[in-house]
C-alpha cells in the first residue's frame, strides 16, 4: 500500500534527524540504523545529546519542538568532535 | 563555549584575511564591510589584528561557493547548511566558505551576511559552537537578531579570551605600553610580605590589583603578573583608588575613589563620569568606600565602608533596603576594614592589609586564610 502522508512524513523526519545527527553528532553512517532500530538507544542517545547541546527538553523523541530546530538554517561544523 | 579538539589556536596576533570572490547577491562594498565589521567583533575583545590582502595565501581565506567546492564539505543549496569555517592552521585551516546558494543580505531578510560571517571568523580563531542560545557561536542562525545592538554574549568573549586573553588596549588607541614597567625605587614589590591593596576587580578573565600608581594585571593563563601605570591604561583616572568592581553583563568596570566613581570598558573610559557615589544611593554620611565586588551570578553588587556592607541590585538598579549590615554579621571571620575584594571561582576574597581571606558564600565561612599577594606568583 502507498505510504500514506502521515507516515511518509514520518519517513522523512527520521531519515532529517539521522543526517543532522551524524552530521553534527558524530552518529555513525549506517543507514539501515534509523529503519532497522528506530527506538535503537545508540540514535536516542544521539537525540538528547543533540537536545541538550541545543537547550531542547530532552525527550529523545522526535518532538516538534527538536524537529523545528533541526529545519533551521545553521553552521555546517559539527556541535561535537573534531 | 568550547575550543576545538587540541586547542587550535594562531601563535601569533597580527592575521591576515582576503576575500577571494564576491556573491552577487551584494554590492562589493557591502561584502567588504560586512566581513571588516565581522573581523571586528573580535579584534575589540582580544589582542588580535586582522589586515586584508588582495592576493597570495592569507590566513583566513575567504570565499562564496555552492555545492562541491574543493573541500570535503559540499554545500546543500538553499537552506540548512549556510557555511562553514576551519580552525586555526596552514593551508586551508582558518578559511570560511559562505553557501552562495543562500540569499545573502545586509539586514535579515536573507541570511545577513555580518551575522554569520561574525559566527564563522569565531570558528577561524579557534571557537567550537556554544550551547548558549544568546552566543555569537550558537550553532542555529537566528533571524530575529537585533543587529542594531549586537553584541558577543559573555559566553563568546570567555570562549575567546580563554584562547588570546583581553585587549585591555583597544586597537585603534595610540600604542600604550603593555610591557612591564620595571620596578623602580619608591614602587611596590609584589613579593613585599608587608605588601596590601588599594582595590582589585576582575576584568575580562583577568584579575587587576591597584597600588597606588600602579596595578598587577593578572592572566590565569601565565604565571607571572604584569606591573603597569594606571595611567599607561587609564590616563584620566586617579591613583590611589579605593575600590573597583567589574559588572561582567554590562562588561564595564567601576572604579572607586572618594566620593566619586568612574566607568570603564577595557581601557576606554565611559562617558558620563565621574559620578557621585550617594547616586548609587549610599547615605550621606558615607565619605568614600573600602571595598566593593559584584555578584554575577545573584546579580548584586556589594560595597563595604568601616564595618558596614549596603547591597545594590543590579537588575531593579537600585540600594536595597535593610542595609547597610555589619559585616562579621555577614561575612563571619573577615575582619573589618577591608582594603579590597573580589569574587572568582564562586569564592569571595577579602583583602585586609597583607592578609587575605578566602570566603565560601555557601558555608558561610573563611576556608582559607593566605597573604594578600598570593595571587602574584611569590
């Protein structure tokens, strides 16, 4: 069946929040991490690392709050690492 | 704030930058000034210079690209990744990228160029993003900037002063002497064990102890304090202060002396003084202060006189009632009358004649007893 939209969003956020996470929190590039293991606890780590470096409620959810942050315009250096 | 990893930083003062190609979303012009004013921000809080070239290889290389670019960071059109920068080091470690596929502008409607370029010259210097939401080096650009009151957060002028320390001498001031003045018959010895204070305050990440004519300027990163001429920094200020106090928030610090005050912002003297001290709202029976620090954190400023104390609140800008108060009341095991005092490391430190007292505002209490030159590498 066609994804329908919520899902499809849904889709979309996570594979957003997976780039910006290895982009600027170092999550390592695997891509079957978001869809294999959503709720894995190495990306909800990477979630409120991100959520905390931010000054977001750390949820470790994908809450609209962290996902309107994550849509705004930014450096492209990493918040952590080298 | 934070550094890189390693702690990249120039080992030198003097930089240099080139901008090696135009948006055109801009005037050149616009783009010249937007980067100079950029530079700027951070030439007011450190030691540093920056002077621009029009070819060859400069520090900070400066260029508008979209996508791949020659580095191993494509840009990503428009939105989301606006540019990025390197840390300090050859090659093209201290250059900064700005995403062409962004509308550049000189206010907000577009991505305002000075903001960001302010951000990533942070990066060129040696800063990592800080998570405070009112930094300069907050990783989120943030549309709604006041940029007719912009200003580094304390957070950024930490972050950069922990890297190249202050000015203390503006750069376009004529040159004043930043080396030593050497001791000579009739100054204070810093090893004197006899040796008390007029006045100490902090002054961006540094501490400053008055004595006369003079006064030590000590860095927490090098062992040995410089000894300087009040009047090489602060030719219109008097000697033998009797207090000094920094307000951090306001980046201003308040000197003391008789019935009078004076403002001042790294070595520039603010307009408007010197003002009376019964402004403040000290009672007229006070004749001059001893002492006096401010409390960033709770946001007081305390001046002490004879054996008394009064509290201002810096938030509502007024003496608060109830005052003054003994201070053994208040501050058990300091004795009266204090020469001086400051706060760092959450430790408030009285300076009493060639003692010093080291109180922990939370106990309640004197945790140290030391001489008062500790600080001064004896």
């Amino acid at each position: 069946y066609p994804l329908d939209r919520a899902a499809r969003d849904k889709e979309d956020s996570m594979e957003l929040v997976q780039q910006y996470l290895e982009n600027y929190y170092n999550l390592a590039k695997d891509t079957k991490q978001f869809v294999r293991r959503k709720d894995s606890s190495p990306v909800v780590k990477k979630i409120q690392e991100m959520q905390k470096f931010l000054g977001l409620e750390v949820t470790g959810k994908l809450d609209s709050d962290t996902l309107e942050v994550i849509r705004k315009p930014r450096c492209g250096i990493p918040d952590v690492g080298s | 704030f934070s550094t890189f990893p390693g702690m990249p930083k120039w080992r030198k003062t003097h930089l240099t930058y080139r901008i090696v190609n135009y948006t055109k979303d801009l005037p050149r012009d616009a783009v010249d000034s937007a980067i100079e004013k950029a530079l700027t921000v951070w030439e007011e809080v450190t030691p540093l210079t920056f002077s621009r070239i029009y070819e060859g290889e400069a520090d900070i290389m400066i260029i508008f690209a979209v996508r791949e670019h020659g580095d191993f960071l494509p840009f990503d059109g428009p939105g989301k990744v606006l540019a990025h920068a390197y840390p300090p080091g050859s090659g093209f470690y201290g250059d900064a990228h700005f995403d062409d596929d962004e509308q550049w502008t000189k206010d907000t409607s577009g991505i305002n160029l000075f903001l960001v370029a302010a951000h990533e010259f942070g990066h060129s210097l040696g800063l990592q993003h800080s998570t405070e939401r009112e930094a300069l080096m907050y990783p989120v650009y943030d549309p709604l900037t006041d940029l007719t009151r912009f200003r580094l957060s304390q957070d950024d002028i930490n972050g950069i002063q922990f890297l190249y320390g202050s000015p203390l001498v503006s750069p376009n001031d004529p040159v004043v002497p930043t080396e030593s003045v050497p001791p000579e018959p009739g100054t204070p010895a810093a090893c004197d064990p006899a040796l008390s204070f007029d006045a100490i305050s902090t002054l961006r990440g540094e501490i400053l102890f008055f004595k006369g004519r003079h006064f030590w300027r000590k860095s927490f990163r090098t062992l040995e304090p410089e000894f300087h001429l009040i009047s090489s920094f602060w030719p219109s200020l008097p000697s033998g202060i009797d207090a000094a106090y920094e307000v951090t928030s306001k980046d201003t610090v308040f000197i003391f002396k008789g019935n009078q005050f004076w403002a001042i912002r790294g070595n520039e003297m603010q307009a408007g003084y010197p003002r009376g001290i019964h402004t403040l709202g000290l009672p007229s029976t006070v004749r001059k202060i001893d002492a006096a620090f401010s409390d960033k954190e709770k946001k007081k400023t305390y001046f002490f006189a004879e054996d008394k104390y009064w509290r201002f609140d810096e938030k509502r800008q007024s003496m608060e009632p109830g005052f003054p108060k003994q201070i053994v009341e208040d501050f058990p095991g300091v004795e009266p009358e204090v020469d001086a005092v400051f706060k760092v490391f959450g430790f408030y430190y009285f300076f009493s004649g060639s003692s010093q007292f080291e109180f922990d505002p939370n106990a309640k209490k004197v945790t140290h007893v030391l001489k008062s030159n500790s600080w001064l590498n004896c």
